[in-house]
C-alpha cells in the first residue's frame, strides 16, 4: 500500500468511516509498525522547518501560529506521534473485536439432519457433538467468555465436552439443562411427547429445568434421568465397570425401552408424528435393532408383540389397540 494510501486510511479511521474489512487491515498495519513509519513521514523532513500544531479540542480547534522546531523537540513530538497512535489503535483494536465477538455469540447455527442419517459437529472448543437422524441442534459462532451453551431443539445427541474449568458447557432442551465441564453425555428431547433424558457415561453433570420448585440433581456414570411431563426418574442404566462407550452410527437401539419411549424415538428418527395414548401402553415394553428400514416395517415389529395396531394419517400414524 502507498504512503499517501496508509495516511488517507489513519484519516478515515479518525473519522470511524472505516467498515469491517479496512479495520482489519489498518490494525494489521499498526501490528507491523509500517503505519507508525508512515504517519511520522508526514513530519517535516527538514531540520528547524516551520510546521503547524494544530490542538485539537472537543468542540474548537485551535490553529497555532507557526513555530520552529528544534530537532530535539521533533524527536519528541515524533515518539509522542507514535505513541498516540499506537494507544488509538489498540482501543479501537480492542472494541473492534470485542463486537465481532458479541456479534459471533449471537449468530446461531441450527443443523437439522436428515433422515436415515448421521451428524458429527466439531464446536469452536473442540467439543464434538454427534446427532442422530431427524434431530435439530443450534449453537453459536463462537462461545462467551464465562459460558458454553447449546441446543438440542429435539431428537438425540451425544456430547463429548472439551474441559474448560472456566467455561461450563450447556445442553438446553425442552424444559432441563445439562452442564457439564468436561465429560460424554447423551441427551435426548422429544419435545411433542414431553419426554427428555440424559445418560452419562463419564464425568460429572448437573441437571437443572425451567420449572419451578425443581431441585438440581448431578449424576455419575451409569445414570440417567428421565422426565415425561413434569414428572421425573433418576435410574441406573448399567453398571458401574461396565460402561460401554457410546457411540452412534444413526442404529435405534431399544433394550427393555418403554414403548412411549420407543415410539418418542422412532417419530423423531423418522421426522413424522406418531398418535397414541400414554396410559393405553403404560407398562409395555420393547426390545430390537433398526437401521434405515421403512418407518412401517419398525412399527409393525414394535407393536406386534403387544397386539397393537397402527393406520396412516397424512402426517404420519395413528396407534391403536
């Protein structure tokens, strides 16, 4: 960049007429010290030369008469020159970026994956997030200084938290939150049938909700919580030693699952809604493995061992006795 270019930048940035882009580069070139050189050339070269100081005040500037300047004296005008610059730039430097920052903390992604798939997200931190078929998570650009916080809007994910003592790391569901600060997790949200979980497989995590009178609780690996509706269970879902690690390849997997909760799973799975009566399958309960097979084909293997019959619907299927 020319010098007369460098010194028309330093003026618009005077006048903060300078965008997003120009910013960036005008702090670049203070980093570098090539803007301090250029700026000082607009010093008079010639030793005793008249020069004007013009004092700049908050509503009058003053123009001062011409004096001459002993070389001594330009020296000093020169680190002055410098130093002013340099303590600018750095706040304008400093406020930029605090901007970009809130800007980046307030700019959400949201993933919807797709049916009979996979989705394995990296976050900022390093924290990966890996999301069954038909869920839809959110999250931001960039976390805040104190925090870490994420959505899971339905459906199932699996978190493995990158350890930040200073930043806990949220999951919001429906109604709870699960905060962790470094460990693997599942939780899952199927908003429709008021129905959340969490398991934890290690680590520590803290369970919290949005309704009142709700008293946090914290698991230990092998836990799990489960709340349909307002009511809520901690249980153990294995034990302790032999906890597997988890992994999720986009199979449902059922073992001794409640057939609500079975249902809950394979209406997110498949993006579709499922109607059924909770009291009607209290106490049913199901097991089986299933991977990319026709939603029909699932639900005839889930409620044929309860003689329980389904019909279509146009936006998905009804369940019946």
């Amino acid at each position: 960049m020319k010098s007369s270019e460098k010194k028309k930048l330093y003026r618009r940035f005077l006048e903060k007429e300078l965008n997003a882009a120009e910013l960036d580069e005008f702090f670049l070139l203070v980093e570098n010290g090539e803007f301090d050189l250029d700026y000082l050339d607009m010093m008079p070269a010639v030793e005793g030369q008249k020069m004007e100081i013009q004092v700049i005040a908050e509503e009058n500037p003053v123009i001062a008469s011409p004096v001459k300047i002993r070389p001594v004296f330009r020296l000093f005008i020169k680190v002055a020159v410098a130093a002013s610059l340099l303590l600018v730039s750095t706040l304008g430097y400093l406020a930029h970026r605090k901007a970009e920052s809130l800007k980046q903390q307030t700019s959400f992604t949201t993933v919807t994956v797709p049916v009979g798939s996979v989705k394995i997200i990296t976050l900022t931190d390093h924290s990966v997030v890996t999301l069954n078929s038909g869920s839809v998570f959110k999250y931001p650009a960039a976390f805040a200084a104190n925090n870490r916080k994420v959505f899971l809007i339905k459906g199932k994910g699996f978190f493995e938290i990158a350890k930040d003592k200073h930043r806990p790391f949220t999951v919001y569901s429906a109604k709870l939150s699960t905060t962790a600060l470094g460990t693997s997790f599942t939780v899952e949200n199927y908003k429709n049938y008021q129905l959340e979980k969490i398991r934890l497989y290690t680590g520590k995590v803290e369970i919290g909700s949005q309704q009142k009178g709700f008293t946090a609780l914290r698991l230990t690996p092998g836990q799990q919580y489960s709340q349909v509706g307002d009511a809520g269970e901690k249980s153990v879902f294995d034990k302790i030693g032999q906890i597997k690690p988890y992994t999720e390849d986009g199979t449902l997997e059922f073992d001794n699952t409640s057939l609500t909760e079975a249902l809950a799973q394979v209406a997110s799975y498949y993006n579709i809604t499922l109607q059924f009566e909770k009291q009607d399958l209290k106490g049913f309960a199901i097991n089986g493995r299933f991977r990319n097979e026709p939603v029909k084909d699932v639900l005839k293997t889930l409620l044929f061992t309860h003689h329980l019959k389904f019909k279509k619907i146009p936006e998905g299927y009804v369940i019946m006795n």
